[in-house]
C-alpha cells in the first residue's frame, strides 16, 4: 500500500495519502493492525472515510460493539457531539466525561481493545484530543514505586467518572449512574507479550484495600505522572481525520469546545481482546 507514514512525537505514527476505501480490504487491515501495536495511535489524515467503509474497516480490525442507543442506523456507529440537536441529551450530558483523561470502557471486565475516531465537523479553534501514553508511564516510574504499585487494584465506576464531569448533577441522576456496574481491575495491567501500562482515568475510584483519602492521593499522583507532556501526544482534527488509539494504553481526553459546537465525530469501538491481569 502506498501510504506514507511519518512517526510522531513522542509516540504515535500519522499516514496521509490514502482514501477511505483503501483501507476496507484484508492487507491495509493488517498494516493498520500492526501500526496500532507498534505505535499506539495512528492518525490518517483527511482519510475521508464513509459510514459503511468505517464499519467494515472495523470488522476488518476484530469485533466491533454495537450499541442499542439507535444513534446512528448502523449500531456501530457512536455520534460523539454535545449537541443535543444531533443526539439525545442523556448521551450529550454523559459525553461531558469524555473532557477527562479516561479509557474507554474499564469499567468492563474487557476494556475495549481499539477505537476508530472519525471527524465529520470539526471545530476549528478547539476540541483537540490529547492522548498520554501508559505503556511509556509505567516503564518511566521509579523502579521503588513500581514495586509499590505492583499488587494494588482499583474499583472504576460509571459513577465516579460521572462525578467529576457533572457535579452538579440531580439525586436522580446519580442514582442512575450507580445502576452501571463498576468493575475492580488491577492497578498495572501485564499483557500476554510481557508489557505492562497502568490503567488509571477518571473511573477509577478508590484503591482496594487503601483509605479513601489515601487512595485518591496515589491515584491523582499517578494520572499527573501518565499525562505528562512527555507522555502525551495532542491531535488537532481536520475534518475527514480518522485516528485510531490502542485503547488499553492510551488514556485521552477531548479539550474543552463549547457545548453548541458543530464538532461532530462518528466512532467505533473494537472489543476487548485480553482481560486485565
Ligand atoms: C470518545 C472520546 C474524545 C474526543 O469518543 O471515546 O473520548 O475528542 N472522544 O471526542
Ligand atoms: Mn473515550
């Protein structure tokens, strides 16, 4: 494939020269596959990829969740915006969260292994998305305090995560938040290959076994450490971008854009392919 890739810093690799449909076959999937595992984001650039071609990528990719909020008419397809007008206002209210550094989905037993960002409108003066990278934060911690991290493990919650985004939020809105599973994962996440990445994000809510006020210190210091600019690597959309993120090692969040923003993004998300341990 005729792409051009030119790695990013301090991780990531960006491909510009290719068009939505090239992508939708068995060779540029895996190319893509293992650009994800080498690099951690890719980015192609002005990719214009369509709804039907997104969706077939995905499944090109592993399996893609599907989702009953009936969104969109493929329930693959998340619509990412805070206008109300182009989605329900529950799903814009709960988006809010999506301006704290999170992962997605780890409040699941199996966090999502990918996910595809595309932009359809973008705002051109804000809402970058910033991702920090975790494999890199972990292998940078002092050797003494991954050893002091080794065993601990975190409760993540729809709730806290919700907590943060919309403190302001009603009795009954909480107690719809605290209808969401919550989920205890290990603090440092060691996959199958041997490399490990912390998994942290505005979910995670207490440490087992620590006191609450203890815990939230640990945690707090932990998500200032991952998100160093060091770590950290920041997308500015042009609209037709599609940025795809090794969800399990990325933590990312979208910067501040105004709530009546025509910033539109079409989303998919693959499933988990290795529970955390
Ligand atoms: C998401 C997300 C960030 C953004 O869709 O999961 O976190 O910049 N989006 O829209
Ligand atoms: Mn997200």
């Amino acid at each position: 494939m005729a792409f051009t890739y030119a790695t990013l810093k301090p991780f990531g690799v960006e491909v510009t020269g290719a068009v939505g449909h090239q992508l939708v076959n068995q060779e540029a999937a895996e190319e893509c596959r293992a650009a994800l595992d080498e690099h951690g984001v890719v980015v192609y650039r002005e990719l214009n990829i369509s709804d039907d071609e997104l969706v077939a990528l995905s499944r090109l990719l592993g399996d893609v969740v599907t989702a009953k909020t009936g969104e969109h008419r493929y329930p693959e397809i998340a619509t990412i915006t805070l206008d109300p007008a182009k989605t329900n206002a529950a799903l814009a209210t709960y988006r809010q969260g999506n301006f704290l550094w999170h992962i997605d989905g780890a409040t699941d037993m199996l966090p999502q292994k990918a996910t595809l960002l595309t932009a359809r409108e973008v705002d051109d003066a804000d809402g970058d998305t910033e991702f920090a990278n975790t494999y890199l934060a972990y292998e940078s911690l002092p050797d003494e305090e991954r050893a002091k991290i080794s065993d601990l493990r975190v409760a993540h919650s729809f709730a806290a995560a919700q907590l943060r985004a919309n403190p302001d939020a009603s009795e009954q809105e909480r107690a719809a938040w605290d209808q969401v599973p919550s989920t205890v994962h290990p603090l440092v996440w060691t996959r199958r290959n041997g490399r490990k990445s912390l998994l942290l994000g505005a979910t995670a809510g207490e440490i087992v076994g620590l006191a609450a006020d203890e815990g939230r210190a640990l945690l707090d210091h932990l998500l200032e450490w991952a998100t160093q600019p060091r770590f950290a690597l920041r997308h500015h959309w042009r609209r037709g971008d599609l940025v795809i993120w090794d969800n399990t090692g990325m933590l990312h969040r979208a910067l501040p854009f105004d709530p009546t923003s025509r910033r539109l993004m079409h989303r998919t998300t693959l499933v988990g392919e290795e529970t955390v341990a």
